[in-house]
C-alpha cells in the first residue's frame, strides 16, 4: 500500500469493480455499453489492478494486463499491458497519477516483466514516465470507385464467403496466432481476449449494420478473414455506402489481396474507411492511386522498458553490433547508467559495464526504437541521441531496424 498525499492506493476488489469502472467511464467522456462493462469484467486481472482513493471515494484508477508481446526475432516477451488509467477531474494534479505509476512499475519489475507497453489518450502524459511511441498506424478513405486494384495470381483460386463472426471464431482466432510472431508489437491472446473481436455494441456502429464477417479459404482451410460494418447512404447520384473496416488478417499474400478485393467489391458501397493498419501494409502496394485513398499516419503504442538489459536481451539485431549505451531513467533508477549491447540476428546479450559509453539516450528513446520502427539515426535528428563514439549511431540504427514495421494490433 502506498499514500501521495490524501490518496490511498490499494489492490482493487472484484466487488468494487462497478464503481471503480464508472470513474474510469466518466474521465473518458462518460459513455461505453453494457457489452464493453461485461467484457472488462472478465479480462480484467484484479491483483493487477489499482484504486486511488480520497477516504471511501474511488478517485483513481490503473491496471495492468498480462501480456505477451512479439519483438524482433519472433520472441513472444512478457509484458504488462497497461490500462484503465484514469484520474478523477476534482482530484488533478494532485500527483495521483505519479503515484500510481510509480506503484505499477515497481509491481511490473517485481512479476519479472522486462517490457510495458501502453496506448495514450494524451500522448503528452506518459513520456515522463518513460514510455516512448514505438509502433505508428494507417488509415484511410479509399474512394473504391475510382481507386482499383492490382491483384497477384492465384486471386481466383481463393474462396471468400460470409459467415457468423461467432460461428468462425476459432478458425480466426487461429489465423492470428499464427501471424503473430511474425510481426513487432503483435499481442498473443490471452484466454477471453477473443471475445474482443466480436464486440458490436449498437452505441458505437454510428448507424452502420451490425458486425459482419467474411473468411478466406484455400484448398478447404480458412487463411484469413475480414470484419466490417456497412453503412447506407444515398446523394443526387444515387448510392454513398461505407464499408467500415474493423480486423482484416491473411496468411498469405494472394488471400490478402482476395480480401481486399471482396471489400472493394461490396455492393452499393463507394468508401472504405480502414481504421488503424500497419504502416507497411499491402493495401498501399495494390492500390492504384494513393492520393485517393487519403492515408493518415498516427502514434499507437508506447513502449517503456522495465528492465534495459532483460529486454534488449530478448530481441535479435538484424546487423551485428557491439555498442555501451549511457542509459538516463530518473523515473526507474535500476535501469540508469551504461549497458553494454552484443547481438547480431541469432541472439543478444546486455549486461552492465564500466567501459566508456558509444552512444546516451534516455529509457524512453530506447523504448520507441524497441521494435524497430523508430530510427535511432531520427531521434538523434532530434537531439535525443547522443553519439559518443564515431560511426557507432549508424551501427545501432541498423542493429536495432525490423524488416517488417511493428504495430499494435487492438487496444486493451
């Protein structure tokens, strides 16, 4: 238990959790469903969870999910999906908010999780605590009657047909665990996580129809699948359709590409609206007009190393490099001070050293270029970077790269 001021942390209690979740629903605008309240209930790991409290008012909240994260190399890391932060208007800038920090990264280190990883509301709030943005999304409105598509062989030869989402929930389920090791920032599920995919409160379709889904397959076995809603919409010209696009995910190109073709193809629809994608994705490379498209580019995942040299250690470097890194972190002290990095793309190794330093950053412009989707080379653009020792910048800033761009798959 620990105090900041008149505040009072303690581990929250199942029977709190109405109230501990309707705090948590007002700081965030003060609307959710009853399907959303449900699905938090069963996912969320009490022990794990946190409630501020002003004598018997619950004024604070944060939790932590048990998470494994894919990074460089296929590694599935532990790590604590941070979550439900929330500080009650009547009770800012009181240092709740730190303090509840403070706790939870004490309790992450303590579990032995290397990595914590966060989506921000505020993308100003969390970079004093360390987390820096590591994975970036797309997203677009693609103007599907006069953007086309380029389509690889073997399109045909993919079967796509409209199915339950409940009904093939499993065969999907299997389609993404099957790509997550394949991509930085991948999530694996952990049990009742599933049920996230099938959300569909009708607060949220905005007066589109309800969750559809469709699934690929090649040669009787599903390789993908799709789940989007449809909005009508007629002008002067006649029909205006959206097809709002929720999870999209292929085990191969040419059952992508399908997939992509069928949401082109949906009849009375002349929008897709893609919401949050890689920076990377294929959709780019099959399009025939990106201006058409009009793809946004947005910071997602926030990356905050609990532990430097567990978690560079976890990953593989697609270039040799031998580097000291002069690490600052005021916020998690364990980690401050020069650490030095041997890797190459079969393994790593990152252990303390007195041997003078290559290269100083601070844990957060190591946690935004974790994944390899944020350049040392660019944050040193940025003055975050230091090179101490010549030519070793250029060496990190290609060790630390992924061949692929990392991205956050949903929210939690």
């Amino acid at each position: 238990m620990g105090t900041e001021g008149t505040t009072e942390l303690t581990v929250l209690r199942p029977e709190e959790f109405d109230r501990w979740w309707d705090g948590l629903v007002r700081a965030f605008g003060g609307v959710a469903s009853a399907e959303e309240r449900e699905l938090d209930r069963s996912v969320t790991e009490f022990d794990r969870s946190l409630a501020a409290r002003d004598g018997s008012e619950i004024i604070g909240s944060a939790g932590a999910f048990s998470f494994r994260m894919t990074v460089p190399g296929g590694a599935l890391v532990p790590t604590a999906g941070v979550t439900m932060v929330s500080v009650a208007a009547t009770h800012r800038r009181r240092g709740v908010l730190t303090s509840m920090m403070r706790r939870q990264l004490d309790d992450v280190r303590a579990l032995g999780e290397p990595l914590a990883v966060l989506t921000a509301s505020e993308p100003a709030i969390y970079g004093r605590f360390g987390y820096g943005a590591a994975t970036f999304r797309t997203s677009a409105e693609i103007d599907t009657g006069r953007v086309t598509l380029s389509l690889p062989p073997g399109v045909e030869g993919v079967r796509v047909r409209y199915a339950a989402p409940a009904d093939v929930l499993g065969a999907c389920e299997a389609v993404y665990a099957a790509l997550v090791p394949l991509r930085p920032g991948m999530l694996a599920r952990q049990p009742g996580w599933e049920r996230a995919g099938l959300l569909d409160p009708e607060s949220e379709r905005g007066g589109a129809s309800a969750l559809q889904c469709a699934v690929a397959e090649r040669d009787g076995e599903v390789t993908g699948y799709v789940r989007f809603r449809t909005k009508m919409g007629w002008g002067e010209s006649g029909h205006d359709g959206t097809v709002h696009l929720k999870d999209l995910a292929a085990l191969d190109p040419v059952t992508e590409a399908a997939l992509w073709r069928f949401l082109f193809g949906i009849d009375l629809m002349t929008t897709l609206s893609v919401g949050s994608r890689p920076v990377d994705d294929a959709w780019r490379y099959l399009v025939s007009d990106t201006r058409r498209c009009r793809p946004r580019l947005r910071d997602d995942g926030y990356v905050r190393l609990v532990d430097v040299g567990a978690a560079l250690s976890a990953r593989t470097y697609q270039a040799p490099v031998d580097v000291v890194l002069e690490v600052a972190d005021a916020f998690c002290p364990w980690n401050a001070g020069r650490w030095r990095l041997t890797g190459d793309a079969k393994g790593a190794f990152c252990e303390r050293t007195t041997d003078a330093a290559d290269l100083a950053l601070s844990v957060r412009e190591l946690g935004a270029a974790y994944l390899g989707g944020v350049s040392l080379l660019s944050l040193a653009a940025a003055g975050r970077v230091r090179e101490l020792r010549p030519g070793a910048l250029t060496e990190a800033s290609v060790a630390f790269g992924s061949p692929v761009a990392p991205w956050l798959p949903h929210g939690f």
